[in-house]
C-alpha cells in the first residue's frame, strides 16, 4: 500500500476526528497539528513494521448550514 486516505470530520465536542478508509483505524485531536501526529502515530501502530503507506492524506470534510 503507497497511501492511506483519512475524512476528517469536526467533532461536535469541538477538535477532529479522523477515520481511515479501508483500514481500522480512528483517532481524534483539537487542533490541525496535533491531528498529524496522532494519525502518523496511529497508522506506525496499526501497520507492520516496513508495511505502513508512504503517503498519508487527510481529505477535510465540512458541513455547512445557511439559513434559506
């Protein structure tokens, strides 16, 4: 595997959540930075060693409501 691709919702107790497709893997964080470290530390863990994606991509997903 070359890539591992994580949606990245914002949590509604405020912070991130981000789940990856294809693999079990979730993790959380409050802010931008601190969710790269966490994903790259959750994918290190979940993979063996030399087995883990190359590339990891965060695809932000946003709702947004506007009065009609």
């Amino acid at each position: 595997m070359v890539e591992i691709i994580f949606v990245v919702e914002q949590a509604p107790e405020g912070g991130f959540v981000a789940r990856a497709l294809g693999e079990s893997i979730v993790t959380q964080a409050d802010s931008v930075p601190e969710l790269h470290a966490r994903v790259r530390d959750a994918v290190h863990c979940h993979f063996d060693a030399g087995k883990a994606p190359k590339i990891i991509r965060l695809h932000f997903v946003r709702d947004e409501v506007i009065a009609a």
